[in-house]
C-alpha cells in the first residue's frame, strides 16, 4: 500500500468556510447516493416498517367497502351488527399495525441520526490542523447536531411515505376505475393540478432549509466564540454586543424557516383544496349520473369516500417531497464536512521510536498560507539526547512553529523535518506522536476531572504511575488538598485551576506518555517561584535520559541548557551554550539581560 502524501497545506478556502454568493445546490444523484449510504444498515427494519405501514393503509382502504356493504345491508335488512363489528375491528387493527410500524421506523430513524453523527464527528477528529485553523467550529458543531437531524426524516419516514402514498394512490385509481371510469376522470384531473403546483414549490424549500441550517450553523458560531472568551467577553463589557450578535443568525434561521412554513402550508392545503374541487366534482358529475341510473348510489357513496382518501396518499406523497428537499440540503451540508481535508496516516515502519530521539531540521522552508509571510526560512538546527537544545527569539520568530512542524500539525513547504533520522512525513502519525510529549505554551486543558486530562495522552497507566508523576511536579499536595482528589473538575480550559498549576498538570500528562522526546513551549506569563523550580528540576531529571526541546523564556532555564538556538524572523540566528552566546552574540545578550526573553526586540518575521 503506498500513499503519497500531499506536501503543502491546500490553499483552497475549506467547503466549511463562508463562501460568498453560497456554493451550488446539492446533485439529485450524490445525495440519494448519500442517502442509501445512510439506509444501507437499516434496510430490513424499514422494509418492515413500510410494509407495516401499507397493511395499515390498505385497511384504511377497505373501510369504505365494508361501508358500502353496510349501506347496502341497511337498504335489504341484512346482518348489520356483524358488518359493523367488523368495521370496529378493522378500524382497531388498523391502529395496532400503523402504531407497530410507526416504531420500528421511528426506531431506524434514530439509528440513522447516530450513525451519522458518530461518522461525521470521528472524521472531523481527524482533519488537519490547518483545515481546523480556517473553518468555524461552532459551524462543525452544528453540522454534527442539527443537520444529521433532518436525515432522519428522509431516509424513513418519507421513504416510506413515498413508496406507500405512491402504491395506495395506484390502488385507490384501480379502484375508482372498477367502480366508474368516468367518476375516476374528473378525479385525475385534480391530481394532475396538484402535481404541478407541488413541482413549482419543492426547490423552495430545499433552498429555504439550507438557509435555515447555515444560520443555525451562523448562530453557533457566535456563542462558540462568546462561551470560549467568556472571561474576556465579561471584562470588555461586551455581553450585550455578543447576544446582539446572535440576532442576525437567528433572524435569519426564523426567516427560513417561516418560508419553509409558508411554502409547505401551500403545498398541503393546495393538496387539500384540490381534493375538494374533486369531491364537489364527483358530486355533481356522479349525482347527474346516479339521476340517469348509470351508476347506483352505494357506488357513488362508495366512490366520494374513495376521493376524500385520495388526500392522504397524495399528501403523503407531497409531504415527501418536502422531506426529501430538507434532508437534501442536509446531505448537503453533510457531505461538505465530510469532504475536509484530514490527516492522513501515512504508512511507515512501526517501531522506529527510539530513546532519546533525535530532531533535525534541513533547510526547512514553512508558511501557514500561501498568502501568508514566510514563517520560516532555510531553518536548520539538530538537536540530540539526552540533553536540552533551548530555542530562544523575538516574539514571532517561529519557535512554536517550530514544535508544531515536529508534531506535524502542519507539513514543510521545502526542507525536511527528521526525527531520528526519518522524515515526519515518513512516520506513522500515530507512532510519530506516540513518541512525543507536548506542552503547550498556554497549557489549555480540557474540561473535565484531572484524570481525564493526565489519562487522555496515556490512557492505560494506573494510578501509582499518576501518583508517581504527580509528585514529581509537586501537584500531589493540590490533588489531596481537592475533596475530589484526582476526580476534581478542572473547568472549562482548566478554568478552576492557576496558570502555574495548568502547565504543571499539562507536563504531567506529557510526562504520563513516556516520551522520548519532549516539547515544553514555556509559558510567557511570569509564574511563582515554586512553578519555576519545579519546573527547571523537571526538565532537569528528564533530560538526563530524553531529548527536550525548551522554548525558553526564562533565564533559570537557558542557563543550564546543553545547547541554544536563537531564532529570528525565522532563520537561525546563532546556536551555541549560554556563556559563548552571551559572549558572542548581541541580541542573545539583550533578551538574556532583561531576563524576559519575549518581550524586547519583539518584532515578526518581514
Ligand atoms: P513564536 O512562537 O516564535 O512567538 P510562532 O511560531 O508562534 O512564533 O509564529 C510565527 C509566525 O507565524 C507569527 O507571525 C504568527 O503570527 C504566525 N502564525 C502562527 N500560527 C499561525 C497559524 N495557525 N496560522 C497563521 N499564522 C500563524
Ligand atoms: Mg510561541
């Protein structure tokens, strides 16, 4: 099995983004062929539950013959108790068998709404950083909750409704046609108007629920936005300004869905209205005609019974079409998220991992964008264990990008990117990351218990190993100090925890990995002096038998490193130990001078 692996990021704008103008309106063949994707599983209890349905309607059917039956009893005195005691039980039947179907098709319906939740959201775990860097994620969400929603109507109900209002709809005309052929005439005349009218509407709807789901995809957006600043959001007073914000995307999700409303209102009471001009119809025509003793009135009887149910399987059939346009815009929405650019796990040669790993960077080209500036440039540095290579540099000089090309959250534009001497893109993503233990610089921790945050990059160590590594960081203190221990909830982003104890929980779970190689991209903001010494003694013991790369910002942590590489606007500016660099190079000298390694000189690459 090969794999070539596409080099640079797609520059393409994602088909999650907002596009101007909207893109084209769904194909009818990809999104039935969507469609049966979805049904596939679930063929069997939906055959079921149609046929459930078609026993149910076709009793419904037999009820005006047993009616006519009745009327003709009466005219001759014959067994009326028994007639009408049928008609009972058929009416009570019908009930049972159309209840039984229901369920088993409601049932298959929710099926199919997980199913497609489950697809979509394990494919959206697996897109690109990049990709994930360029969409909107409240609009993903909504794309995972709501959309897969409108599926489920489609792929059941009208189905079924199509297929059983199209087969009753035949055998009420087969019907009618025995009864009297001419009657059937006036009668079909009606259908033909509705069908028109029904044809003129449905694209309608489908356009109008698309714009219903993108503004419900709009409003997510702004509450992902505000819920994630929240903090941020309260301090700038902007809370008004956000829920304001919301209005536009629900304004617009109201619009929609008032139009949809609107347009399938008309398509049923113009179904209801046709049915009515054909009664009347049938009435007069069959009146005249019953007048002249073509046809006896029990026919008649029987015949406007039959066009009063003819509502019901054309609604059906209208009321299905309507489905199958909202589902379509679904699909279509859908398969737009599906269709993102993910990583691919590249193939490669298992075990490869290696302690402690070596990085190289060679001639390393990168930029973010096509229409962004160039990140890095001509970048090469090696770095080996065990031991300590510090990246020092300007605010915006590439150190985290740096980090980020090793975890190949993004691919080189040129150069190569080797760890122990394989190229990134050689590796087996998994294995490539199994191997590394990544602090970020913010430290962000999910919401959730401690546990759940120190397990989630090793879920099968055992507590003594948690125990073990917490102590190490000098968290075990906190973690008894909480009621909960271990299951203590950590907040939103780590919210219920101080910046110090973030990063230190964050090297935790790092550390839980077992990595052979360390990434710490140091926190810029000035952490309290036990975080301090706690950390510089981590990444101390660590060091003796891993390889750490440090983007450093404090002086406590380049001073003792092993090797330094001082970046700017993304080149190498000069690598060397503390004491030659400070010797013999000027900007080293400077940020090394005002211990705050971020700040002066801060300037992006041009
Ligand atoms: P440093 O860590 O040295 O401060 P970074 O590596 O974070 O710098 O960023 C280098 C440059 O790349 C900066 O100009 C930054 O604005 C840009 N940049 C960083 N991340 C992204 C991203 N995800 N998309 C686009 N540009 C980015
Ligand atoms: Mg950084």
């Amino acid at each position: 099995m090969t794999q070539t692996v596409p080099r640079a990021e797609a520059t393409q704008p994602s088909p999650a983004a907002p596009a101007g103008g909207g893109p084209a309106p769904p194909r009818v063949r990809a999104t039935w062929r969507a469609l049966r994707g979805y049904i596939r599983p679930y063929r069997a209890p939906i055959a079921l539950g149609g046929l459930l349905n078609l026993a149910a309607a076709l009793l419904v059917l037999a009820q005006p013959l047993v009616a006519k039956a009745l009327v003709d009893a009466l005219g001759r005195d014959g067994p009326v108790t028994g007639i009408v005691l049928g008609l009972t039980g058929l009416v009570f039947l019908g009930m049972l068998v159309r209840a039984a179907g229901q369920y088993v098709l409601e049932r298959a319906a929710e099926s199919i709404t997980r199913d497609a939740r489950r697809q979509l959201a394990a494919r959206l775990m697996r897109l690109r950083v990049a990709e994930m860097d360029r969409s909107r994620p409240g609009d993903l969400m909504s794309r995972v909750i709501a959309d897969t929603t409108l599926l489920r109507q489609v792929t059941t109900q009208a189905l079924v409704s199509a297929v059983i209002g199209g087969l009753t709809l035949v055998a009420t005309v087969v019907l009618m046609a025995v009864l009297d052929a001419p009657l059937l005439g006036v009668c079909l005349a009606a259908v033909v108007l509705i069908g028109c009218c029904v044809t003129l509407i449905m694209p309608r709807i489908a356009h109008a629920t698309r714009r219903v789901q993108e503004s419900v995809g709009a409003a997510a957006t702004v509450l992902e936005r505000a819920f994630g600043a929240f903090r941020t959001i309260k301090a700038a007073g902007a809370e008004a300004r956000e829920a304001a914000a919301l209005d536009e995307a629900v304004d617009e999700a109201w619009h929609g869905g008032v139009r949809v409303a609107g347009l399938r209102s008309v398509a049923s009471s113009a179904t209801g209205f046709a049915v009515h001009v054909a009664f009347l119809a049938v009435l007069g025509v069959g009146g005249a005609r019953v007048a002249s003793g073509a046809v006896e009135l029990s026919t008649l009887i029987a015949f406007l019974l039959l066009t009063f149910q003819l509502a019901s399987p054309v609604g059906q059939l209208v009321e299905a079409a309507a489905q199958y346009q909202a589902g379509s815009a679904a699909v279509f929405r859908i398969q737009q998220a599906q269709g993102m650019d993910v990583e691919q796990p590249s193939p490669g040669r298992p075990g490869t991992r290696r302690c402690p790993a070596t990085v190289e960077f060679r001639r390393v080209d990168f930029r973010y964008r096509a229409e962004l500036p160039q990140v890095h440039r001509d970048l090469s540095f090696r770095a080996e264990g065990p031991g300590t290579t510090a990246f020092v540099g300007p605010s915006g000089a590439g150190k985290t990008t740096v980090f980020a090309l090793i975890e190949r959250f993004y691919e080189a534009v040129g150069g190569t990117v080797l760890v122990n001497g394989i190229d990134v893109l050689d590796w087996p993503l998994a294995g490539l990351r199994a191997s590394i233990g990544y602090v970020e610089q913010d430290a962000p921790l999910l919401a959730g218990t401690l546990r759940d945050n120190l397990t989630c990059a090793a879920p099968d160590v055992t507590d003594d190993d948690i125990r073990d590594t917490l102590a190490r960081v000098q968290l075990d203190a906190l973690v008894d100090r909480l009621p909960d221990g271990l299951d203590a909830s950590v907040g939103h982003r780590g919210n219920a925890l101080s910046g110090g104890e973030r990063q230190r929980v964050a090297i935790a779970r790092a550390l839980l990995r077992r990595p052979a190689l360390l990434l710490l991209d140091e926190a810029t903001s000035q952490l309290d002096a036990v975080n301090e010494r706690v950390l510089r003694d981590v990444v101390a013991d660590i060091a003796r038998d891993t390889t750490v790369l440090v983007i450093a910002h404090r002086l406590s942590t380049v001073a003792t490193a092993d090797q330094i590489v001082v970046l700017e606007g993304g080149r190498v500016r000069r690598t060397g130990t503390h004491r030659e660099l400070v010797e013999g190079d000027a900007l080293y000298a400077e940020l090394a001078a005002t211990q705050l390694l971020a700040e002066p000189g801060a300037r992006r690459p041009d």
